[in-house]
C-alpha cells in the first residue's frame, strides 16, 4: 500500500474517484503476494501492481466498474480461468483480490 499512497493523495487533491484493488489470498504460485494493491482512478490512471502486469488490465476494467457502481466485490484469476490465461496469468496460481471503492 505504501507505495502507491503518493497518486493516492494527489488523486484525492484533484477530487478523483477511485477502486483500490488489492491480493488477499494466492493459491499455489503467484505473481504477487497478499498485500499487493493497485489502484485505478475514473480516467483509468493507474498505481501499483497486484499481478506484475499479467491481469492488469482486466483488473482496471473491474475497478472502473466499481467506481461507476460504488459495489465491492471479490475477483480471482487462476491459471484454469480462460479470461485470466488469456490475459497471461501463466504462473500457474491463482489469485484472489477484493476491489473497493476509495472512500476519502
């Protein structure tokens, strides 16, 4: 979380909507351990990482999501996931994150 706490706060000074993703639980191997977060704000600016680039953009389309309908929801990618192989979660893993609306 540390390190995207700087585009949080200059987000938060331009009055920026926000998701936050963050990795709460791997099964088997993967990218990112949990505890990783990314964040997203409304024009799809994004900080952080919670795969190393393999789901990224999969992520941002459910963060945006999120900011439009204020929902929080738990999202996995594995390895068996067609979306998440497609995507390039190869690791073999699967990973589980809990996205939510940033409220300030």
């Amino acid at each position: 979380m540390k390190e995207i706490l700087p585009d949080l706060k200059k987000w938060q000074k331009a009055g920026r909507r926000i998701a936050v993703a963050r990795v709460v639980d791997v099964d088997g191997s993967g990218p990112r351990l949990p505890g990783a977060a990314m964040a997203v704000n409304e024009d799809g600016e994004v900080t952080g990482s919670v795969s190393g680039g393999c789901v990224e953009g999969a992520v941002v389309m459910e963060a945006l999501d999120i900011i439009d309908s204020r929902d929080r929801r738990m999202v996995t990618f594995g390895y068996s996931d067609d979306e998440a192989f497609a995507v390039g979660l190869t690791c073999g893993g699967t990973i589980h994150l809990f996205i939510e609306p940033l409220d300030w």
